[in-house]
C-alpha cells in the first residue's frame, strides 16, 4: 500500500517536532529517513512534494545557519497566543 505525500508530510512533521530543541534537520536528512522508514514506497520527488506540503501550510519553516534547515516555527516572546 502506498503512502500518500500527506501522511508522508505528517511523517516527516513528527521527525522534525521530535528533534526540535536537540538537532537541526536538512531536508535531505528528512528525505532519507522517510526512505529508510517506507522503503521503496517513497522516492526522493514524493519527499520534495512532501516538504513543500509542511511548508506552504506553514507547519515547518527552513531557517538559515551555515546551510538550510527545516526547523518548527519559533514563537517570539511578545507574540499573543
């Protein structure tokens, strides 16, 4: 049974909420764990489509620090809740 990129995408936002705080993530370390995790149900393209799901929902962000990584959405000090 194949994984659809959406379960895929929630896949990946458990690995990035699970590191958050301890290990910044490239979205190739992303990919090729979902790839390890699912095998040949998942490639590299679904991986892609998969990230650009977290970030056009705004679930993930890519920040910059020496090189790109997906990291959760920071929550400033003075934002309201």
């Amino acid at each position: 049974m194949a994984v659809s990129v959406e379960e895929l995408a929630d896949a990946m936002y458990a690995l990035v909420a699970e590191y958050a705080g301890k290990k910044k993530l490239k979205a190739s370390d992303i990919v090729k764990e979902m790839i390890t995790k699912y095998g040949d149900e998942v490639d590299k393209d679904m991986g892609k489509e998969a990230i650009r799901a977290l970030m056009d929902s705004e679930r993930c962000v890519y920040t910059y620090f020496g090189g790109t990584y997906i990291e959760l959405p920071h929550k400033e000090g003075a934002a309201p809740e």
